[in-house]
C-alpha cells in the first residue's frame, strides 16, 4: 500500500542514524543517481544567519511579478511540509513530494540520507520536473556542508552573519563568516548584503575568483520617508514604497534580492514597477506577523539570536513610545544564546511567560527562567508554562488596556503560537 506524505516524513527521520550528518559525499552520489541536472538554468543560493527567507522570498516574489518562472526552497517549515518547496509561489501538493520521495528512495539504494537531505533533493527533482527558469535555494544551516551546496550557483546571497549554531560553525563571527562563504563558487558572482564583508567572505570570493558586490560600495539604499525608500545600483535608481515585510531591516535584505536579480537572466525585465509589485506580496510568516485574537495584537516573530534581539529592539519601539506595554512569549531550544537575547530586550519588555519546548532540541520553560531571569529587571514578571499554547493563555489572561502580546524565540514556538490561534 503507498504511503501518504505523513508516513513518508515519519520514516525520513528514521533512514539515517544522525539528525544533521554534514557529509555531502552521500547526498551528491544519490544526486548523480537521481539525474535531475540542471535543476534549473540559473541558480541563486542564499546563506547567512539573519534575513535568509526575507532574501529568498523577495527574490522568488519578484520573478514572478516579471511572469518569470521559479522554484523556491527554504526551511524550516511552520506548518506543512509542502511550504518548504514552491513553483511559481504554489506549494508543492502531496502527491508530487511523494513522487520525488519514491524516485529518490530508488536512486539512493543502500545510502542513508538525512530528513533536510530528502527535502532538498524533492526540491531539485520537482524544479527539474517543472522545467523553471530561476531556482532560489535557502541554505539550511551554514553552507559549505549544508546539503544545497552540491549544486553549483549561479550566484550567491550572503545576508547578514551573527553568532548562532555555534557548536556546529564556530565560535566567532569569522569563523561563522567561512562556513557561510562556503557557497561561494569558483567564478561565479557574490552578493553580499552587509555594508563591511567578513573577510572569510572576501578571502573566500578571492580564491575562487568570483566577483563581489557588496551593499553601500556597489549597490545603495536609504529610507526616504516612512512610506518609501531608494534603491541605486549602476545606471539604475528607484523609489519603491517599503516592502510589506515589517520593519526598516527588510530594505537590506530586499536591496540584496534586487540585485541579485539585476545579475541574472531576467534583468532586461526589471522594471520599477514589476520590482514594487514583488515588493508588496512577498509574504513571509513569523516575521513580525501581526495577528488579531480576542482584541488583542499578537506579534509572532522566529528571532533567535542577538542580532534578530536588536532589530525586534527598533521594531517594539513605536509601541513603547506609545506607552503599551509588551507581555512576551518566549521559548528557545536549548543551543541558543537565551541570555544574551533576554538581556537585548529586557528594556522593552514588561512581563515574560516562558513555554516549554518539546523533542531533543527543546528546554523546559524552568531551565529557561534560569538561563535569562539574571538579566532581566528585577521588577519583571516570569512565568513559566508547560506548552506554548497554554503561555499563549496565560498572556492573554494578563494583558489590560492596549498591551500587545509578542510571541517569539524560535519556529517551533511561532509554530505552535500560531497554531493555537488558528484552532480559536
């Protein structure tokens, strides 16, 4: 009897011994099997730590303003599996992601692989089955190991870099920076969306002779007023309203996508127009999502890291000038940096209610009070709740006037945030 995509996922997580195995000797033999070169004409793949899906979003939004063909890959998932590969902004539907599961479950033979090796490897068969013009592949941790790294981009994004899985790519930024840079391909073209380039991204671009753009050098933009903003690259200079994704941070990540695109084979078809109109329906959950519940604004939002801490910073602000104030919901998987993030944001925040997340990664809420509550203020408020759901409860419970409700800390707990809304 054929298995439905759910049985599939729940035996992809069983085939290979290690849930993260960076050895790509395996993946590239089952690519070779599985004959889906190219899997697409032009290929754009983007790493970094902060603004990854906002890059990869916007640039998948545009081609397709310009009717332009594109397969998109990012991870992780928030609610279905399927979100994590798009034709043309579709979600691939069950019945095609089992047909890519089955090919590769017989091109790999006796090769064990990974469940993020499976899904990248669904995603190049599906762009190679649809025949799209532009693939745009999210790396899913690192780069020059990740399992979308054994294809060779066209041209390579790297947003901006911050101390995250540092158990896995170093200790410092630089040492994060070469792992990043390892999607840098020999003769190719580099983006860099940061104004100052780590040098592993410069020493990197050098060894292989790729050539490397980088923001406020070879490409400029600025706000204009807080409806708009401009962007300038070579000949061209645009003002474009801001983009639907929240928050002044988002024009660095969008003048990357923009001239990634301006660097690729849709270039003669990129208007004001066509790039404003990619602007304004890129969408994106969990990026400072605002969601209406019992009256109440929730914002869900995945940042994780330092960096993320210090754009929700400017983000919460026009709320603390109001004088709202700001109940969080926070959960974190135990490898993150909790008290630093805490610490970021312990000025903006007036009541914490911490949630317990499940599975090998996750930390209970009482391990995560005792992580952040020294660097809080002492007149802060810290609960601690079994689940998401019911700190999203508790939250609510205590919310008065016009208090808004941030929910945030990682995908699993916008995940599971969003969720409890959506039952309601």
């Amino acid at each position: 009897m054929r298995k439905d995509l759910n049985q599939w996922l729940a035996e992809l997580e069983k085939i290979h011994p290690l849930a993260m195995d960076f050895k790509l000797e395996r993946i590239q033999k089952v690519f070779q099997q599985l004959n889906v070169l190219p899997i697409a004409p032009f290929v754009i793949t983007v790493a970094g730590t902060n603004g990854k899906g906002s890059t990869t979003n916007t640039i998948a939004s545009i081609c397709q303003s310009a009717s332009v063909s594109v397969g998109l890959y990012t991870s992780p998932h928030m609610h279905r599996f399927n979100e994590r590969i798009q034709i043309n902004g579709i979600e691939a539907s069950d019945e095609e992601i089992i047909e890519a599961f089955e090919a590769i479950q017989i091109a790999r033979g006796e090769i064990t692989l990974t469940y993020f090796e499976f899904a990248t490897l669904a995603a190049f068969y599906l762009f190679h089955k649809h025949k799209i013009d532009i693939a745009v592949l999210e790396v899913g941790l690192g780069g020059r190991l990740d399992a979308t790294n054994i294809v060779d981009a066209d041209l390579s994004v790297i947003t901006p870099i911050d101390l995250d899985h540092t158990n896995l790519l170093g200790n410092t930024i630089t040492e994060i920076a070469f792992e990043k840079a390892g999607i840098i391909k020999p003769n190719a073209l580099a983006i860099s969306a940061e104004n100052a380039p780590n040098i592993s991204i410069i020493e990197q671009a050098q060894k292989n002779h790729a050539s490397l753009l980088h923001a406020g050098k070879d490409f400029q933009y600025h706000k204009v007023d807080e409806s708009s903003w401009q962007y300038h690259y070579q000949d061209h200079t645009f003002t474009f309203p801001m983009p639907k994704l929240q928050g002044d941070h988002q024009l660095q990540n969008a003048a990357a996508a923009i001239t990634a695109l301006f660097n690729s084979p849709m270039k003669d078809q990129l208007t004001e127009s066509i790039i404003a109109h990619g602007l304004l329906n890129t969408q994106l959950k969990g990026r400072f999502e605002k969601v209406i519940h019992n009256h109440c604004e929730f914002y869900f939002d995945v940042t994780h890291n330092p960096q993320g801490a210090a754009i929700l910073h400017n983000l919460l602000k026009p709320y603390r000038a109001k004088g709202q104030k700001i109940i969080a919901v926070l959960g974190m998987l135990k490898d993150k940096d909790a008290a630093n993030l805490a610490s970021a944001l312990k000025n903006d925040i007036d009541g914490w209610v911490l949630a317990s997340l499940e599975g090998d990664r996750g930390q209970t809420a009482e391990h995560l009070k005792e992580r952040i509550e020294p660097f809080l203020n002492h007149n802060h408020i810290v609960l601690t709740e079994n689940s998401v759901a019911s700190a999203c409860q508790k939250a609510l419970s205590l919310k008065q006037n016009d208090d808004i409700i941030l929910v945030f800390g990682s995908f699993h707990t916008v995940s599971e945030g969003l969720d409890w809304i959506n039952q309601r």
